[in-house]
C-alpha cells in the first residue's frame, strides 16, 4: 500500500514511479518499516511477539524483506522495459 501511494504521488506530480534513485529507495523501504512498525503497536502486538520470541530487529528484517524484494523487482522489471 505504501509504495501504491508513493507512486500516485509521483505520477501526480508528473515524476518517474519506476525509475528512483538508491536513496529514494532506502527511504521507500524505511517507511515501510516505519508503518509495519506503527501498525504492530497500533495492535498491539509488541507484547505477543515478544512473548513468541520474535526480537525487534527480527521483526524489521520481516517488514523489510517483502519490500526490498519488491522494490528489486521493480527495478530489473523497469531496467527490462528500456
């Protein structure tokens, strides 16, 4: 959902969705972690993770990976469109 609105976003405002910097993609995948990480707590789930063992950074790493795997995907897929 996250990068579905960062890319209305840019297409609104007339830039390239699928053509980002590195540092707009670090910054992509950090705000993705930052709303994993707000919607564990609005949940409150922090209690039940850490009771199953589940660390935070672990954690991160879970909300991370599905996007950065995303975002390489959409990166070769747009690298294969030119």
């Amino acid at each position: 959902m996250a990068r579905a609105a960062i890319t209305g976003a840019l297409v609104l405002a007339g830039g390239d969705a699928l053509r980002l910097s590195t540092t707009a993609l670090v910054g992509v995948v950090l705000l993705i972690v930052a709303l994993g990480w707000i919607e564990t707590r609005r949940r409150r789930e922090g209690v039940f993770l850490a009771n199953l063992g589940v660390s935070p950074y672990v954690l991160s790493v879970f909300f991370a990976a599905p996007a950065l795997f995303g975002e390489i995907v959409l990166h070769f897929g747009a690298a294969l469109l030119t």
